[in-house]
C-alpha cells in the first residue's frame, strides 16, 4: 500500500473541494458544484445515497479510521481511493487483520470498529504521518506532549483532509465546514439526528481552534468556502 498525496493522480490537480459533513449543506443544492471539480475528497462516513442533491455523487479521495468507515457494501465506490488516517498503532493492525482475514480485537477502539473492508486492496492508502503532525502542532499548536492523565487532542479528519488538499492541488475549495456553536440542538452533520452538543462535548478535538484557523484561511483567500 502507498503513501499518499501522489498515488491516484494522473495529472496535477487544478481545483479540488473538500466536501465536510456539517449540517449547513443540508438543502444547499450543491451536488453538482461538488461534482464539477477536478477531485473531490470526503472524510468518514459521510454518505452519498439519498443526499445527491446536495453533496454530490462524485468522491476521488475518502479519508477514514476504523470506527469511521463503511462497512455496507451499498456505499461501495470503484472510483474512490480511500485513505486510511492513523491514530494510534491498533489502527494500523485493525487493517493488517483486515487485510489477512484474522479476527479483530474491537476492545482496543473507542467505538466498535468496521470488522469488514468493502473496498479493494488496490483502493486503499495509508496517509503519511507527517501530514497528521503538520495540521496538529504547525495549524493547531496541539502540544507535542501530554501529561499521564490528560486527553491528548487530535485534528478532525476534516482538516487533516484540507492539509492534504494543499499538498497537491492549486487551488483548494470547502463545503460543510460551518458549525453552530449557539444552537446545541442543531444538526452536526447532513445526514442523520446527531446535534451540536455531541461536537461541543467531544474531548478529543478543539472545535473553536479549528473555526478559528478555518477563519484565518478564509479571510486570507486561502480557501475558497462555499457554504
């Protein structure tokens, strides 16, 4: 399995989005926006069937963890190269079992994790760590290290794909990366019931040092954000 960011690239990319899971594309109608660009990247679980109209069909790239990815055949995509982001060393073996059809352990996972690959071997890439660092200390300025007894934090699979966005395409467009931090009970994401105060409350991840680097990239045209 190879790195990423060249691997599935024929040609340089010229203009690429990142499609977020965030409510706000709810009714947006931007699915054939989404689909005009030259690489689309998605993140988890986000699906596609049913939601056309407003997030579009195409997906080049899908980055993903164990307790994030499909595990129903219906959400297959032969055009999509998925990304595997690793965490923590149980993710790396969650894959090798995968791969070696061994038994997974689901106990060393914060989340029961998918227990079948519905992708192909030659679909699968493994990011490069260096990718994950940049967006934790050089973006968020995420300490290096943690005392015994705290939570470490960790970007969002969001914007780790918006880092490897920057890698190799020009030009670099968002959607679905706005979240209201006012209404605990509105959507966190555009598909299913799942509201804000599920974000608020998430330890792992710091929500408003995001929004806020999110701002800086906006504000400095940085990124192009259509929602």
């Amino acid at each position: 399995m190879s790195k990423i960011p060249q691997s599935g690239l024929s040609e340089p990319c010229k203009k690429c989005i990142v499609v977020g899971n965030g409510g706000v594309l709810r009714n947006k109608t931007l699915g054939e926006k989404i689909n005009s660009y030259h690489v689309v990247i998605r993140m988890n679980n986000g699906p596609i069937i049913g939601y056309e109209d407003d997030v579009g069909r195409k997906t080049d790239f899908r980055l993903f963890y164990p307790e994030s990815v499909f595990s129903d055949p219906i959400h297959y995509d032969p055009n999509t190269t998925v990304v595997l982001v690793v965490f923590k060393p149980h993710d790396l073996k969650w894959l090798w079992s995968l791969l070696g059809g061994q038994k997974i352990n689901a106990k060393s996972f914060w989340k029961k994790p998918a227990l079948n690959m519905i992708y192909k071997t030659n679909q699968i890439r493994i990011l490069d760590p260096s990718i994950i660092r940049k967006t934790a200390h050089e973006w968020l300025h995420f300490p290096t290290r943690y005392f015994k007894k705290e939570k470490p934090k960790h970007p969002t699979t969001g914007l780790i794909a918006i880092s490897l966005a920057f890698h190799f395409c020009h030009e670099v467009h968002l959607a679905g990366f706005k979240y209201d931090f006012i209404d605990r009970n509105s959507s966190l994401h555009y598909y299913g019931n799942e509201t804000m105060s599920l974000m608020i409350e998430n330890e792992y991840h710091n929500i408003s040092a995001e929004q806020r680097f999110l701002k800086m990239l906006r504000d400095k045209n940085f990124v192009v954000n259509l929602t």
